[in-house]
C-alpha cells in the first residue's frame, strides 16, 4: 500500500494550487494523509479526486474544518497503526509533542506537521514523520511532502522539490 502525507499546504495564502510534482506522484498513491494547516476545503477535494483522504486540523486552521476534521486520529491502513495529529502546542518540541499525543495507543506510525521541518526517526519499533511542506519551506532549502509504503514493514521517504 502507498500512502501520499502532507502538511501545511497553507492554501491560498502560500501558495494559489497543490504543486505539480506532488499531485503527480499522489496520482499513484493509495491514501492520502494531510497532518493539518490545510486552511481550505479545495485542498482536501482536489486530493480527493486522486485518492480517499484522511485529514486533521492545525493551528491555522478554520473553526469549520477544525470541527469537522478533528485535532487527531488514529486509523489503520496496511496493518499498520498510525497516528494523525498537526503538533502544535505550547510546550517542547513539536515531536515530543506528538509523540505525547499518542502515548498511550499502540501506533505504528505518527505523522504529524506544523514545524515545516522534515523528519523521519524511529524511536524504538515508532516511526514519527513530518513530511514537511510542500507549498512553504520557511528555511528549508525544499518544499518537501513524502510517501509511506506499507507491507511487512513501513518503509518512508521525502520527496524534495
């Protein structure tokens, strides 16, 4: 299974439209996970054409799509657990942050936002991702959004543009 993630699309306020290198490679995909700070509904149905979306809110958010895409979820695609939340708050490291989200639920996975910084670490048999942004890299070199592959184990990989 080939999941497309993404976060802080930031739409219309970074950037007019989706950028095409990423809704080329999500014409592929399975599964699309946005881990908030989508800011507009057209980003969530234009991803819904390539693919069935699963989305949180985040910070910057509106209250509409906050109430209706909640702060965090937990589903299962492949076998695997992961875990959906945007990250921010106002204590540690947006990380940690997510990490805590999740501490007391067996994930497979965390992805999470917020930071525009791309991660992928494991902590233990714990993936934690941020794919980044692909419409703002604040002081990133790239925009950046990723892909997980799901078989017998989760495999993860950033895709800088």
């Amino acid at each position: 299974m080939r999941i497309g993630v993404l976060s802080d699309t930031h739409i219309p306020g970074r950037a007019k439209k989706l950028p095409e290198e990423l809704m080329r490679e999500f014409q592929s995909v399975d599964h699309i996970i946005h881990a908030g700070d989508v800011t507009s509904y057209s980003v969530l149905h234009e991803l819904g054409l390539l693919a069935p979306v699963t989305a949180v809110a985040g910070n910057v958010d509106p209250e509409p799509l906050q109430r209706e895409l909640g702060m965090k979820k937990l589903i299962t695609l492949g076998g695997f657990r992961i875990g959906i939340v945007h990250g921010h708050g106002t204590y540690g490291k947006t990380a940690e942050r997510a990490l805590l989200t999740f501490q007391d639920e067996a994930a497979d996975c965390i992805v999470f936002g917020h930071s525009h910084i791309p991660l992928c670490e494991y902590r233990g048999n714990l993936l934690l991702f941020n794919p980044g942004s692909p419409t703002d890299r604040r002081r990133n070199k790239f925009y950046s959004f990723g892909i997980l592959e799901l078989d017998q184990i989760i495999r993860a990989k950033h895709h800088f543009f």
